[in-house]
C-alpha cells in the first residue's frame, strides 16, 4: 500500500455526498405538504386557529413539514449564517470601566450631617 493512498479517494466523496443528499420523490412529497400548509394557513383563517384534537394548527400545518423538510437535508444550516456566525469578536478598543463621583449624602440632611 503507497503513502500516498487515501481513504477518501473521489468515488467515496460522491457516494458521501449522493448519501447526503435526500430522495427526490420524498423531497417532492414534504416541499409539497410544507408549501400547502402554508397556503392554507394563509388563505383560510380557521387554519391559524386551535383543534382540541391537534392543539396550535399552524404547529402542524406549516412548523412540522418545514421541519421536516430541514431534516431531510440533516438540519444544515444556511451558508450565510455560517459566514456570519465565524467572525466572533468586535472590532475596536476594549470597554472601560466609568470611574465613580463622588456625591454628597443627601439622605441624612443636607450636608452630609445627620439630622
């Protein structure tokens, strides 16, 4: 075996990233319901309202497709959060604490004597 084998040669980098990738017919079904469910919810307002079977409709209607949408692509984040989120730190001079005045005691009469 060379040194200069690897683990990851190109045809396993595809298998991975085909294997990350969520089926298209199961893809199709959620984007589907997820995008009804949203429609619905927009245009008929019994949708936004309460089932005592269900609970909060909009939960079932719009939060659990698009959720499970993000899960078929195994909770990702967006790139633009990535980029935005790595920069960490502020830039410029570091805070200063104020130094304190001094002020008289007005509470016991008015030059700091007790009454």
């Amino acid at each position: 075996m060379s040194l200069s084998s690897s683990r990851h040669t190109p045809r396993s980098q595809a298998a991975a990233r085909l294997a990350s990738t969520p089926d298209p017919q199961v893809l199709r079904g959620v984007r589907q319901a997820a995008l009804a469910g949203l429609a619905l919810v927009l245009v008929w307002p019994a949708a936004r309202g309460s089932s005592e079977w269900l609970g909060w409709l909009p939960l079932w209607l719009v939060g659990m497709p698009w959720l499970a949408w993000w899960s078929l692509y195994r909770f990702r984040l967006p790139t633009a959060l990535l980029r935005r989120r790595g920069t960490g730190r502020r830039r410029g001079p570091q805070a200063r604490r104020r130094t304190r005045v001094a002020r008289p005691d007005l509470r016991h009469g008015s030059a700091g004597r007790a009454v």
